[in-house]
C-alpha cells in the first residue's frame, strides 16, 4: 500500500487536518460487506427519504404559486394482476404505462438467473 507522505507544518491546524486525514483513511480501508438484510433497510430508508423530500418540494411550490391542481393516483399489484386508480385520465394512462414497465423490468430481473445457468452450461 502507497502512503503519501506530506510535511504536517507547524501548528494545531495542521495536527487536527491529520488527524481527520487518518480516519478517512481508516475509514477507506475499512471492508463495506452488504447483505441483503443491509441493502433492504438502505432502500427503506431512502424509499422515505424520497418521500419526504416530495413533500417538502410540493410544500415549497404550492407556496411559490399561491395555488395549484393536484392529481394522484396508485398502482395495487396483487398477484400479476394490477389495479390502477387515478383522479383523472392523464394520470391513469401514466400509471397503466409504469406498472406494465415495472412488470417487464420484475420478469426480467426473475428470469436472468434461469438465463445466465443455461448460457454456462450450454
């Protein structure tokens, strides 16, 4: 491993810039193992980060505009079977649209496996 080594120079903020150089590097060093249990609460947690920064943004534009229309709707997946609601046609079709690209991207991310045995063993 390549260390660089630099001149500390006199004084507590070089003492403190080094020591804070250390952990980083210690930290760079360190192994990051990520299991799947790990990767799911990651995804939780940024699911309800993104979730709180729409409605801070929806907050901050309704402010900026004075007023506004507000469209929603949801996508219901039981089984392979989607149930799709809106409060209008627009967001419906958009919704429709999605939840056939989700579907597509879920069978494709079930069937790589199957794909990727067969190729190495073919």
């Amino acid at each position: 491993m390549t260390r660089i080594v630099i001149d500390p120079g006199i004084g507590f903020f070089s003492d403190t810039l080094f020591k804070y150089l250390d952990i980083f590097h210690e930290y760079l060093e360190m192994e990051m193992v990520l299991d799947p249990y790990s990767i799911g609460l990651m995804m939780i947690f940024v699911g309800i980060a993104i979730v709180f920064i729409g409605i801070i943004y929806m907050m901050y534009t309704s402010i900026k505009k004075g007023s506004g229309k507000v469209e929603g709707g949801g996508v219901v997946v039981i089984g392979p079977v989607p149930i799709v609601f809106g409060t209008s046609e627009k967001i419906t079709k958009l919704l429709i649209i999605l939840a056939i690209v989700l579907f597509i991207i879920v069978l494709s991310i079930e069937f790589i496996p199957f794909y990727l045995h067969s190729s190495i063993w073919s």
